[in-house]
C-alpha cells in the first residue's frame, strides 16, 4: 500500500499574487493531515516565488507527520535544510524560468556535486531522496551517491496525448521503479499526477510514495482540502 505526500506550495501561490498572509500553506497542512496526508511537502526555491522561509519554519513546528523539504543542492539551502532538519530532503534541479520543475536531476552528468550535496545532508542527519527520470542510467548514479530513495518523475506520463504513448512512458516508470528496488533504494514518485492519472498505479505496488501538489491544491478550491486529500489518499490506497 502506497502512501500519500501532500504539497501545499500552490497554497502559497495563492497568498503570494497579493503578497499578503493567507491562505497559509500553514493551515492547508494541517487540514491535508486530517484528510489523511502521510507527509507534507514543500519546495523552497531559490526565487522564495511561493513558499518562503517562515513557512519552512512554522511547518517544521506544526507538522506531524513528516515534513519533505523538496530544494536545489545548492550552499544555501543545504545550509536551512541542515538547520531546518525536514524528516526528508528530495534534491531537484531548479531554473529561474520555469514554470514547474522541468525535469529530473542529472546526477550521471554532476555526479560529485551532487554526491557532495549528499554526502554533507547526510552529515547534518537527514535522508535524501532524488528527483530523477525513469532512466535506469540516473537511477544507477543517484544509487551511487549514497541517497536512501529516489523521486520517479511522472511528468512525462501524465502529460503524454495518446493512449499508446501514456502506456510507453508508464512502461518506463515501472522499469525504473523495479531498477531501484534492485539497488535497495526506496521509491517514491511524482509531478503532475492527478485524479485520473493516478489510477493506472493501482495494484502494481511498485511505488512506496507518492508526491502530488496541483491537482489536490485546484480541488481543495472546489471542494475543501480535507476532502481533496481523503478523496486522493483513497486513490493512491490502491496503488
Ligand atoms: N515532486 C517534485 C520533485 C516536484 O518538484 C513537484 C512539483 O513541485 C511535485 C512532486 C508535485 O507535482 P504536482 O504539483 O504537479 O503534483
């Protein structure tokens, strides 16, 4: 049985068009627990263009499940996550420009900065996960660096157009789910599932976790977050 992280950073999108206080990712954490969140997710990017440090903070406080700090292996933020101390780490590439988080981490291409990275999040005693493509090159390397789990990235899958391709590209993510469990790592997955892409999981077992932000966040609006997460946790239930 898989189990469900929660990120709120679309939350903060919502606070930071106006730049005031609410809606706080704050609240929507604790109401994504009561909806049955096994973790709650936040990636604080390097452009703070949602969720900003005091939000870091008050969740490292709040939070009772377990807090995943999603950032770039960069000094600063090796420095807060170290002080911070999420209960998980997962390292992803970050571009000024992008909308969303493009695509997984090349850790084959910069393997020792980001063994480094690994090596020092360890040193501060945290577990770190790493945001890759179903590339079973990536996930050798990522295994390489001493990371405990990695993060499948499902954007590919969930924004293919025919049904052919959407089977080709969730082929790719089962045999990279089976490549990492071989190397010991656990396996969590994520980015751009939603209500429907979610379903293609059930009863394949091959994913420990999942992380989803946007679709939960666009239904909490409709329907309220307790309700957008219970409805989700039931989906990923299944998987
Ligand atoms: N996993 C990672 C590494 C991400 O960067 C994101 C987006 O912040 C997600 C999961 C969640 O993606 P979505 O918001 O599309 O569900």
């Amino acid at each position: 049985m898989a189990t469900l992280a929660v990120n709120v950073d679309h939350v903060a999108t919502v606070r930071q068009a106006r730049g005031g206080v609410y809606p706080d990712p704050v609240h929507a954490a604790i109401l994504a627990e009561l909806g049955g969140a096994d973790g709650i997710v936040v990636h604080l990017r390097e452009d703070r263009r949602h969720i900003q440090d005091r939000d870091v903070k008050l969740l490292r406080q709040t939070v009772l499940s377990r807090l995943i700090l999603e950032m770039a292996a960069t000094e600063e933020m090796i420095g807060i996550a170290c002080d911070i101390k999420p209960d998980l780490v997962t390292l992803v590439p970050e571009k000024r420009t992008e909308v969303t988080t493009e695509g997984g981490l090349d850790v084959k291409g910069a393997f020792e900065p980001v063994r480094d990275a690994v090596e020092r999040l360890h040193d501060g005693g945290l577990t770190v996960s790493i945001f890759i493509d179903p590339d079973p090159k990536q996930i050798e390397a990522a295994a390489k660096t001493g990371a405990e789990m990695i993060e499948i990235h499902t954007g590919r899958y969930c924004d293919a157009y025919t049904e052919t391709e959407k089977e080709r590209c969730f082929g790719d993510i089962a045999d990279a789910a089976r490549t990492a469990r071989n190397l010991d790592l656990i396996v969590n997955a994520g980015h751009g599932l939603c209500y429907n892409t979610i379903k293609r999981f059930a009863g394949t077992g091959i994913v420990d976790e999942f992380s989803i932000g946007h679709s939960i966040v666009a239904r909490s609006v409709l329907v309220g977050m307790k309700e957008a997460v219970s409805e989700m946790r039931e989906l990923v239930r299944d998987a």
